[in-house]
C-alpha cells in the first residue's frame, strides 16, 4: 500500500501548475459572491506548489532510505530505485529529485 501512496503523491503534484491556471481564470470571472471562495482556493493550491519541490524530496528521500541507496555514492542506482518506485517517472524528474535529495543532505 505505501508504494500507490507515493505514486499518487507525484502524479497529483504533477498537476497543480494546471488548477492553479483554471483558478486563476475561474477567478477572474468570477461573480463577486464566488471570488472569496476561488481566491481561498488558489491560496491553497499556490501553497501546496510553494511545497511541491519539498515534497518530492521527501518521497524520493524516503524511497532511496527503503532501497537502502546512498545517492551522494551511488547516483545512477538512486535515480533507477525511483524510476523502479514509480514507473512512468521521467529520468528528468528521477535526476532532479536526486539532485534535491543531494542538495538538502546535512
């Protein structure tokens, strides 16, 4: 179960540069009885993306600390333990996640 946890946690963020979009326009036409709603709602949206970078980190950090991986050693076995993890990641998204593991390691 955790596996389909983390892969709904990257597909969803994935997605939040589009409902950010569809609030924005939402927003701007919207009846001024709807706008408090819209901008609350975008408010959330921008803070969760705000996140976003933070919260692939702490999957992919989580995924290569189960896989028993040390991405500052072994980097093209970090970026496999993620792809393994979640089929369908990108490379380009496997390299930049453990590139942001690297950066934020103590």
């Amino acid at each position: 179960m955790p596996l389909f946890r983390h892969r709904a946690s990257v597909t969803v963020l994935r997605d939040l540069e589009i409902v950010r979009s569809r609030l924005e326009s939402a927003l701007a036409e919207a009846d001024p009885e709807l706008a408090p709603g819209l901008r609350y709602a975008l408010d959330v949206v921008t803070e969760l993306d705000d996140e976003r970078t933070d919260l692939r980190t702490e999957w992919a950090r989580g995924v290569l600390e189960t896989e028993g991986v040390d991405p500052r050693a072994h980097e093209v076995r970090a970026v496999k333990a993620l792809r393994d993890a979640r089929p369908g990641l990108s490379l380009r998204d496997a390299v930049e996640m453990v590139k942001a593991v690297l950066a934020t390691e103590h």
